[in-house]
C-alpha cells in the first residue's frame, strides 16, 4: 500500500508540475463551462492563468509532503 501512496503522491507532484508550467495549455483543455465565453474573449486577463498557477502550487505542496 506504501508504493500505491508514493505512486498517487508522484503522479499529484507531476499534475502540479503541468499545471505550473502550462498554464494556458490547461485552460484551454479544460472543461467548457470553464472558459470564457467568446464575447468575453476581447477583454482578456490574465487572472485564469494565476489562478491555474496557484492550483499547481497547491498540488505540488500536497504531492511533496505526502511523500516526505
């Protein structure tokens, strides 16, 4: 049960890791409801990609103490 733990715990870390480093990428997979509606679209921000950014962190901080 230890291994499937560590496995669960790697395979967080390398979600955040992706959710770190492709942002963007992430939004645009996501689910439709999600995004933006394309009217919206003109006004872009950046907050989406910040807010990706801090589930990543998040993910990576849970992957990493989980397996110390």
């Amino acid at each position: 049960m230890t291994f499937l733990w560590q496995a669960v715990h790697v395979g967080i870390v390398g979600l955040g890791v992706t959710y770190l480093v492709f942002p963007a990428r992430v939004h645009a997979f996501g689910f439709e409801f999600l995004r933006r509606s394309s009217s919206e679209e003109s006004n872009e921000s950046d907050a989406p990609v910040w807010v990706y950014r801090g589930i990543g962190a998040l993910l990576v901080f849970i992957g990493v103490s989980g397996l110390a």
